[in-house]
C-alpha cells in the first residue's frame, strides 16, 4: 500500500479543428459545466471562456476551466487551448461520483482530433506523514550527497525561506522546457511534492490507455510512483558515493512514502507518442 494520496490536478492541451459545436459538446458532456454560463472575455483577439469552480474548503469560487479559441468560433478552423486546473480537479474529487466528469472519456474525445497535450499535473500528498521536514530540508540542502533524478541532475534544489521558515522547495526551473516541481511543506510540516510534466514521453506514460485502468487505482498509482522516482529520489550518502544507480538504495522514510520499490523506467524503450498527437 503506498503511504501517498495521488491526484492530477492540472492539464493543458491545444485542439486543432474546434467550432462552436464541438466545444458546446465539450463544456456539457464531457467537462459537465454549462456552456453558456461560461464567462467570456477577449483577449489579443481571441476569446477566452472561463468557468468558476467552488472550492469546498473555502466556498469562493476560483477558475477552474480555461477554453481560449479565435473570435469567430463559429469557424471550423479554429484552434482551441483547453486548461483544466486545480479548483476544477478540486470540485470533482469533493463531488465524489456525483459531478460526472472521467478523464478516461475527455481523452477518447479528444482523440477525434489532432490534438496535443501540453502539460499534466499531478500531486503526492504525504498522507502517512512518513517524511519529516527536517529530513527533506537536509537532503535538499546537501544534494549531492542525497539526492538524484532528472529534476536535480542539473540544478540543485532551491530552498525557499521565508520569515526563517521552509516554504517550500523548487526543484528545477518553471521556465523548463521539460518537467519541473515543487515540494510543499504544509501545515504542521505536511509534505506534498507537485510535478508539473511537460515532457510528452512521460505525459503518455501516466495517460495512455488511461481508461481502461482507471478502474484498477493500483495501476494509475504504480505509473506515477514510477514517475515521480524518475524525477527525484532520496538516497543514501553511501550509496551515492559508488555512482552505481543500480545500487542506490533509497532513504527509509523515502521508501516508506514511495509504498514499496519502484523500478526504474527506462523512457528511451517506451513507444512514441502516438500520431494522433499535434
């Protein structure tokens, strides 16, 4: 059992070939929120549609849905940005079973068109509270000595500080073309880690096929634990000193969160991202 709650909370994508049409059937089949409650607006002649989701915890409402498309929607040939964020993710898991809304089905319709997925976010909440704040300050302040992964293979992570307390810890920059991430410290020194992925190889790793195992939870976790270790890892000084990955072995507080051994993913052998994609 892993000792993390996993959730995605972000994706972003641009449709090619979207009219009016289609994109009411998006709002209201697919994303399950009224069209024509979208707030409209324009911005450098294109117009951007916006619905407000609820947060449960607060009651006030943040965007939880970008459509941006050309100012005649009516056209066929319009290309059409699609942003679904974090209040929007929010509203779904808080509503259950009750809001409708199935990745796994926004996929296969999207599939219609040549499209691309731009970004996917996805969270790793420390539900177990098996990290500690002063371990993770520690091996990101000593990185050469703790930490490995595609996230600090060129940058070291960068530890913010305010009022003399850890806020949080950017690994990478926002401005990467590839992935980033940022891991939280909370209340109470609850730690949470958010990847923001960009590179596609990885995108389709956690997404393809994404219905047909989203009934089986174990699944979905076991790709993106995999993911997340690819990215940063916590390992013995010991270890990491022999420049063997083969033999790292993973600090204990790490390897309790991560749930069990993750395997190493070799991205090169994966299949191409399939040619549907934009």
């Amino acid at each position: 059992m892993t000792a993390m709650d996993i959730r995605i909370t972000g994706l972003s994508m641009l449709i090619q070939r979207m009219d009016e049409v289609d994109i009411k059937c998006l709002c209201n089949k697919y994303l399950h929120i009224d069209y024509q409650g979208l707030e409209k607006s324009w911005v450098d002649n294109r117009l951007k549609l916006e619905h407000l989701s609820t947060v449960k915890k607060t009651g006030k409402a943040k965007t939880g849905v970008i459509i941006g498309t050309s100012s005649d929607i009516n056209t066929s040939d319009s290309n059409v940005t699609l942003e679904l964020k974090k209040p929007f993710f929010d509203a779904v898991a808080a509503a259950d079973d009750t809001h409708g809304f199935e990745l796994g089905k926004l996929l296969r319709f999207i599939s219609r068109y040549k499209y691309s997925i731009k970004q996917l976010d996805i969270a790793y909440t420390d539900d177990d509270r098996c990290l500690t704040e002063r371990d993770i300050q520690h091996w990101c302040t000593y990185s050469k000595d703790y930490c490995v992964g595609s996230l600090v293979k060129w940058k070291a992570p960068e530890l913010v500080v305010r009022g003399g307390t850890l806020r949080r810890i950017k690994l990478e920059s926002s401005d990467s073309k590839s992935n980033y991430g940022t891991i939280n410290i909370g209340p109470k020194g609850r730690i949470s880690l958010a990847l923001k992925i960009r590179k596609k190889v990885k995108i389709w790793y956690i997404l393809e096929d994404y219905g047909r195992y989203l009934s089986q939870r174990e699944a979905f976790e076991a790709r993106s634990r995999s993911l997340l270790a690819s990215c940063i890892n916590f390992v013995t000084a010991r270890s990491k000193k022999n420049r063997v990955k083969a033999r790292y072995e993973r600090q204990g507080s790490w390897r309790a969160f991560l749930g069990h051994e993750v395997e190493a993913i070799n991205w090169s052998s994966l299949l191409p991202v399939r040619s549907t994609t934009a």
